[in-house]
C-alpha cells in the first residue's frame, strides 16, 4: 500500500520567516523567480536605532548605530556606473539600506511587513544630514542619491547567492512645505539578501561618515566580514593578515589597470588610516613582505588586526533581563550617573573571561577612580599612563558619557588589572579597601551637595530652636490634629481605632476594655478596630458606644496600643442619641449600650 504524503502550505510564523515571504514575493512580482528558498532563516537585529539617532549629529554620534549586512554585500562587490562612487556616496547608500532594513525588521514583528519590502521608504533629510555630520549640505546629499540613481551593482560570495547587474537603488527628492524628505526604493533581489542572512557582519554607521576614500569603506567592509566571527580576548595575540597585491586591489576596490604597486600601497595606506573610528577592532599597516633580491617587488601587505573590547551597547548580558535584575553600583550625580546593567555587563564580561568580580565591586573600584581623577591622580606612574585613569578619565566622561566610560574603563582594568587585580598580601587588600571607601565617601558627599545645594546657607539662616520651643512646637501639632479630628467628628457616625503594630492584635480583649469604660458622648458611634492580623491588616466592627472625643482622645494616651483614630461619616451606619445610665458595664444596673432601629435595647441571650 503506497502512502501519500501531504503537502502543507509554508506559513510564515515567525518575522524571519515573514520578512522573507515578503522578499520572495517582491521578486515574483516583478518577474523573477526564486530557485530555492533559505534554510535556517535569521535576521538579525539592528543595534541602536537609525530613527532615533539621526535627530541630531550630537545623538548620531553617541547611539552610534550598527546594522547588519549578509556576506554578499560585503565580500564581493563590483560597481558599474557612469563613474566613480565617492565615499560619501557609499557612505549614504549604506545608511538608507541601513534605515529601509530597520523598518522592515520592526514591520516583521508587527506582521506589516509587506508594507516596506518592495515599497518606497521615505527618509528625512535632515536624518541624512545627521549622519554625515556637521560639514555636509543638502547639495552633497542631492549629488550622491543622483549619482546612486546611475550606477549598478553585483553581489556574490562563493558558494552562495548571487545577484548581477541590479540598480543600487531608485531614490529622488521630495520637498514643500510640510516635508523635507528622500524616498527611494531598493531592488527586490536586495531585499531578497537581506530578508535571510545565514552569515552576516555589522556596519558601524558612525565609522562610515568618517571615511573619506572609498578604498576605506571597501577595506571595511572586507575585515567586517573576516573578523565577525573573531571575539575580544585579552591573552590572545594579534591578528596579522597577508595580501598578496591582487588580493589586496580586490580587498579595497583598487581597480586601475595596469595595476601600479605604489599607487596600491597609498592606496591601501589611506584606507585603512580611514578605519581610526571603528570600535569593533584596530587597523595597523605593517611593513610589507619582499622577495630576498635587493630592490624586490612586494611580495604580500600586512595588516596587523587587533580586536577592541566590547561597547558597552554590544555587551552580553548573563542571565535574566536587565529590568529584572536588582540594583546594583550606587546612585551619582547626574553627569557621573552610571546605570546599574553596566556593572552586571562588566562582570559578565570578566565571568567569560574567567574571573569572578561581583558588580558592586567593580562600581567600588570605579568610585575610587573618580575620587582620584578629581583629587588630581593617580601618583603611581603605570597607573598615570593608561588611558581611563586620571584626567583623561574626566575627558572621556565629557566626551562619551558616563556609561561608555566606565565600561571602557573596566576593560582597561581587565586587559591590565590594576584596581581589580587579585592581591596578595594584607596589605595591599587594606590599601584598596581604604581607596574604595575614600571613592564612597567622595560620592555620598558629591550626591549631599547635589540634592541640598543650599543646605548650609538654609542652617545657617534659621535659628536653633531651643527646648522649650521645641516643646512648645510639638504640642502645637498636637492641638491642631486633634482641632483637626473635632472638626471631622461633629458629622462622624463610625470611629476607626489603629491598634500599634506592636501592640495588643486582639479585637476581644480590647472590646472588653471599652465595656468597663465611662464614655461620656450623647450619640452612639460606631468603633471600628484595624490590627495586624498574620502580616495582613483586617478591620473589625466591635460595637457601638456613645464615645465623645475627649473619650477618644484619652485612648491615644497608651500609643503602644492605640495609635491613632480616624473619624468617618459612613451614610449606611446610625448615630442616634441616647439616653440613660453612663456606668460602666460591671456595675449594678449598668446595660451595654447596643442599638437597633435608632433605641436603645439590652442584647438578648441569643446575641
């Protein structure tokens, strides 16, 4: 018996699978076709909002944005055009890329994504503007997308997709009165490489701006791909990097022909002098490799690679999320403020390299750093020449925020410990226990003076008060609480008691009380107890007593017991006036005072 296999219909359930659904459907629509669809679907995420940054040059440059690219678009790349793409030009088509993905990814997860892939996106110029920084003009800005218009591109990766010949993208400028914006539209074959980026690596947007050749952002490119995959690890050596010529021209985009080995090496000595702004790794040209004859050829360039530490924006954060995670550090003033996850980032960071530092200890350490830049140190001269220590600490602060320079400043500590090294000696533990305390107490009085900047001033202008004052002061209060209640018991039908947390919990061993009690009232008032009932407070009707407010007033004289009283007007509950005897329950004659319908009855044995 033959069985029958059931084809399902691929429903797209996740955003990656969304957001490739979108693509596919863009290129069909268009006339083309998809010859196989992607496995193992991942879009990555950006990192720091394009949107968000590009308000202003100021928060472009301190979000610092990073978007990611598939490995097609960045390994082999070959431009055709009218000319020569400049570096801003590449610069600005990375960063509407970088806007178009941005909305797509968040489109994906709202389930509008269809909206986005294969549609125009519509960019702010004034975004476009933050991003190339003070110097740039809307002129600049119409040349590029101009000449973006005219030139076409091809993506390959050996053995993986290829696109051929497709437009960088179609854009124009809009603007009136209400609008200042660029739209453009990117060919469905890129969306299709972006919808699903099995290997991929992240663009710094901010580094981008600042590259002045177009070499620079090819080489870029290049090692953004080689090193995605290479993590920080303060014991592990330089990376070093051969290029034979050719493969250096292809690296940096080097397309003169016949290729001349000098023009290379300015070549590729500008680009990578291009690279001073990335944070991911350093870029260093080393001297190139020779035959042995004398006067021999360049053999191979070398690029030395160092990876950088992680911002703190990159950083891994263990364990649960952030928001629920306790506080931890302390709190500073506004400019030294430093967020708790930045302690729990950077003792993660030193759990992945094997060490164990506790985030309050790390914040101590940083405390004292503080208290020693402004006291104008550090004396000891190894400590003197890093580069988060001292002055150059409060430079960095001013320069990129609290946050960026703590944790900059414990990767320092962790590349070559210092403050955070593992002592030995009694004595070395004592004199950092000191430097720790020295930081907090600089820090409590900084946050004192921050919150009461005029606390002094304020002693000095009011004078001491002296004991009978002072006395005098509180009975005021007193008297005004108690004018207070009298004023709110003249309406007051029920009296609500507060039994002290630390007194009697027990509702019957004080309604006994008050039935041996005088009361001296002409209405009968409704008492109410609250007390601590295991850890919860329950309120308590205990009867009603023709209590007048000197009665009441008398109870607060044990406050161990009753704390306070509230009166309320309750519309549901009776006040009526009684008369009779006014003796305690225990005497001869004596009734308990018990109400119904507005008289006065003695309880009957079922009550």
């Amino acid at each position: 018996m033959a069985v029958q296999r059931l084809r399902r219909r691929r429903v797209p359930t996740t955003p990656y699978a969304r957001l490739e659904n979108a693509a596919v459907a863009a290129v069909v629509s268009e006339g083309g076709e998809i010859e196989g669809r992607e496995s193992g679907l991942y879009n990555p995420a950006p990192r720091g909002s394009v949107a968000k940054a590009s308000a202003s040059v100021g928060a472009f440059r301190s979000i610092a944005p990073q978007s990611p690219r598939p490995a097609e678009m960045l390994d082999t790349v070959t431009v055709k055009g009218d000319g020569m793409l400049s570096a801003r030009d590449l610069a600005i088509h990375e960063y509407l890329v970088a806007a178009a993905y941005e909305a797509a990814y968040i489109a994906s997860w709202q389930g509008t994504e269809r909206e986005v892939v294969g549609q125009e996106v519509e960019v702010p110029m004034k975004g476009i503007l933050a991003f190339l920084g003070t110097s740039a003009r809307r002129a600049h800005v119409l040349k590029s997308v101009a000449a973006l218009n005219r030139t076409s591109v091809s993506y390959s990766i050996p053995g993986g997709r290829t696109v051929t010949d497709v437009p960088l993208l179609v854009g124009w400028h809009e603007a009136d009165a209400e609008a200042d914006v660029v739209r453009f539209s990117l060919p469905s074959r890129v969306w299709w490489l972006l919808a699903s980026q099995p290997s991929y690596a992240y663009l710094e947007l901010a580094a981008l701006a600042t590259m002045t050749s177009r070499y620079g952002i090819h080489l870029y490119r290049h090692l953004a791909l080689r090193m995605s995959r290479t993590r920080w690890d303060p014991m592990e050596p330089d990376t070093v990097l051969h290029y034979s010529p050719e493969e250096a021209a292809a690296a940096i985009g080097y397309d003169e022909a016949p290729m001349q080995v000098g023009r290379l090496t300015t070549a590729l000595k500008r680009a990578v002098s291009d690279l001073k702004e990335v944070r991911r790794f350093r870029v260093e040209y080393a001297a190139p490799r020779r035959r042995a004859a004398k006067g021999a050829p360049i053999s191979a360039f070398v690029l030395q690679i160092a990876m950088l530490p992680p911002q703190v924006e990159t950083a891994k954060l263990g364990g649960i999320h952030k928001s629920a995670k306790p506080f931890t550090g302390a709190p500073d003033v506004p400019d030294l403020r430093v967020n708790s996850h930045v302690w729990d980032k950077a003792s993660e960071l030193a759990r992945q390299q094997g060490r164990r530092i506790p985030p309050n200890h790390i914040s101590g350490a940083w405390f004292g750093s503080l208290h020693e830049a402004y006291e104008g140190g550090p004396t000891d001269r190894d400590a003197a020449r890093k580069e988060y220590r001292g002055a150059a600490l409060l430079r960095a602060i001013r320069a990129h925020g609290p946050d960026r320079a703590a944790f900059s400043w414990f990767t320092e500590e962790l590349t070559d410990p210092d403050l955070l090294a593992e002592f030995e000696g009694v004595e070395r533990l004592k004199t950092m226990q000191e430097y720790v305390a020295a930081g907090e107490k600089a820090r409590r009085i900084r946050l004192r003076d921050y919150r009461h900047g005029d606390r002094k001033q304020r002693a000095a202008r009011l004078p001491k008060l002296t004991r009978e004052q002072r006395f005098a002061k509180a009975v005021a209060k007193v008297e005004a609480g108690k004018a207070e209640r009298l004023k709110r018991f003249a309406d007051a039908t029920v009296a609500e008691l507060d039994v002290a947390y630390d007194g009697i919990n027990d509702a019957r061993r004080i309604a006994d009380d008050f039935t041996r009690r005088t009361w001296r009232g002409d209405r009968l008032i409704e008492l109410r107890l609250s007390h601590l009932v295991r850890d919860d407070i329950v309120t308590e009707v205990i009867g009603r007593y023709p209590a007048s407010v000197d009665d009441l007033e008398s109870l607060l004289s044990r406050p161990d017991i009753i704390s306070g009283y509230r009166p309320i007007y309750d519309p549901t509950v009776e006040a009526p006036l009684v008369t009779g005897p006014r003796r305690p329950a225990f005497l001869p004659g004596s009734k308990p005072w018990e109400v119904v319908g507005g008289t006065t009855k003695e309880p009957s044995d079922d009550d």
